[in-house]
C-alpha cells in the first residue's frame, strides 16, 4: 500500500514548527513568518510557470513538487489541516469548473 506523502510531510512539516531555524530550512521559513513563505510560494510559482512554458517533463514535475512543498509550508504555518483542501476538492469532484467558480460568492 502506497504511503500517502502529504500526510507524512504534513506530519514533517508540523514537527519542524519546535525545531531550531539554524538547523531545519521549514523551521527557518517559519521563524520568518506569513510574508516569507508566501515569498516562497510565488518564488516556486513563477519557476513553475517558466517550466511549464518550455521545461522537460522532469523539470516541470520539479517544480511542481516544490510549489506543493512551500503550499504545505504554509497550510501548516497557517494551522489548516491538509484533508480540509482534500474535502474542497472533493466538493468540486464532478463538478463544472464553470459552474463552481458561479457559484463563489461575488468579491
């Protein structure tokens, strides 16, 4: 049976929330706080986007493992569990893109 990977890193990266920044690079985003991470996230996205223009497949599976990586990163900081954006998901499962972005509230 395959392990799931982002229970296991969720797991990780909660750990790392009591380790010292010198020594872990999660703790040290964290100890930099909300800004940073989200510095790290579009730092990814962007390289993601440039993969995705005109990387290999391995480059753009790179990158998107890292911009999931620093998203989990967050989630974590933020105390949002990973099986709250499965069940997101699983809401939209079998659903129109079209209709479930009608029916976001209007901003």
């Amino acid at each position: 049976m395959p392990t799931d990977i982002i229970n296991e890193l969720y797991k990780i990266l909660e750990q790392r929330k009591s380790a010292d920044p010198s020594s872990s690079y999660v703790a040290s985003l964290y100890a930099q706080g909300t800004d940073h991470i989200l510095k790290k996230i579009g730092e990814e996205a962007a390289e993601l986007l440039i993969a995705g223009k005109g990387g290999s497949q391995n480059e753009i599976i790179h990158e998107t493992a890292d911009l999931w990586f620093h998203s989990l990163v967050l989630l974590v900081y933020k105390g949002i569990d990973a099986d709250s954006v499965r069940s997101e998901l699983e809401r939209r499962l079998g659903q129109s893109g079209l209709e479930e972005k009608a029916s976001r509230p209007r901003q």
